[in-house]
C-alpha cells in the first residue's frame, strides 16, 4: 500500500506547527521573538498565523490572542470538567520580573542569594523560594511592572467565571510548556482595575 505523502492529516482545528505559533501569540510574543523560540523563520511563523486567523474566522493578531480554543491533544482537553463554577485564587504561584541580563542575573540570584535554580529556557530562567517560582526574564529597560501569577486548579473555569465577573483578560488560556513527565503549564493574563497585568496559572497533570 502507498504511503500518503505531504503532511499528515490532523484531527484538530489547527495543525500542531500552527497551535505552536498560536500559543506563542496567546502569550504576547511578536513574530520574530516566536521565531527564534521555535528555531523557525519569521516567514514561516506569519504563515501559519495567518492560516490560524483564516481557519477560526478571526480578523486579527488582538483576536488570536484571546480566542480560547484548546488543542485536543492537551492534559487540559482532556480533564475532567469541575463539578462546580466555584473559584478560588491562590496562593501565588509565580512572580515575574524583566532583568537587563539575564546571565548575570542568574548567577546572581543562585550564587549570592542562594535561590535554588529550577530550570532555564533560552533568555528566561526560573528559581524556587520556598514553594513560591521566581520567574526572570531578559527585556529591554527592564521597566515592566512585576506580575503576580494565581494559582487556580481548572484554568478553564477561572477564565470563565472572571470574565462573567468583568474581569479583562488580554491573553486567554495557553499553554506555555510541557515537562518531561507530561505535565502541562497553562497560563492567562488580565488586568486589575487600574489597567496593571495580573495572571493565572494552572499545571494540569496527563490524563491517564
């Protein structure tokens, strides 16, 4: 029998390369940050952004950032639903801050203050401080306002019921990383009422 060529088919409303790009979108990165983060062309990266926006319908890059489709090959596609709308924020999980240079700082922050050095990838690196991740990332001035990361256990219905609430959100639900052993980092951003980021964070476990 005659292997089919070309790509393979996906089940899915995007191909994976374009649920790549789109989550990078989701998460607030231009074209060529996405580019380098996924050893792609920039080329390559406005092709599939633009087949996404045609696939789902949507107008623009603002849209795709809020749309809040999830991948079907996702933990978090596949959870169980909660058995109620029910949230509760917290405790912090992460905070975030941008430094000038992010070698320096990580030696700093590991060999002068002692913080345990969990994992780095490319210009963001990632220290624990007694259960609460200190999130340091490489950018220009290093003027953006630190962000409190909540912790929420079905990001899904914490998106939902902010929202309903007349919460902002900028960026919906996405997944940002996958460990090795399967479980998956989800983030969403929003703003508080004086327009200043917030976000929520979930790790959702591979179903069995």
């Amino acid at each position: 029998m005659t292997k089919p060529r070309g790509r393979p088919r996906s089940d899915d409303l995007l191909t994976p390369a374009e649920w790549r790009v789109l989550e990078g979108v989701r998460h607030g990165m231009t074209n060529p940050e996405i580019a380098r983060r996924q050893d792609v062309s920039v080329d390559a990266v406005k092709y599939h952004v633009a087949n996404a926006l045609q696939k789902l319908g949507l107008s623009n890059r603002g849209e795709l950032r809020v749309w809040n489709g999830v991948r079907r090959d996702s933990a978090l596609h596949r959870k169980a639903p909660a058995m109620n709308n029910d949230i509760t924020l917290g405790p912090i999980g992460q905070i975030s801050r941008t430094v000038k240079d992010i070698a320096a700082a990580r030696s700093w922050y590991a060999d002068t203050l002692g913080l345990h050095h969990l994992y780095s990838f490319g210009n963001l690196a990632f220290f624990d401080c007694g259960g609460l991740r200190l999130f340091l990332s490489e950018g220009e001035g290093a003027a953006a306002d630190s962000i409190l990361y909540f912790r929420v256990d079905d990001i899904r219905i914490a998106h939902g019921a902010l929202s309903a609430r007349g919460v902002e959100f900028t960026h919906a639900p996405h997944r940002i990383h996958t460990h090795a052993d399967g479980t998956e980092e989800w983030m969403a951003f929003f703003k508080d009422n004086e327009g200043r980021p917030l976000a929520l964070m979930s790790q959702v476990a591979p179903q069995g």
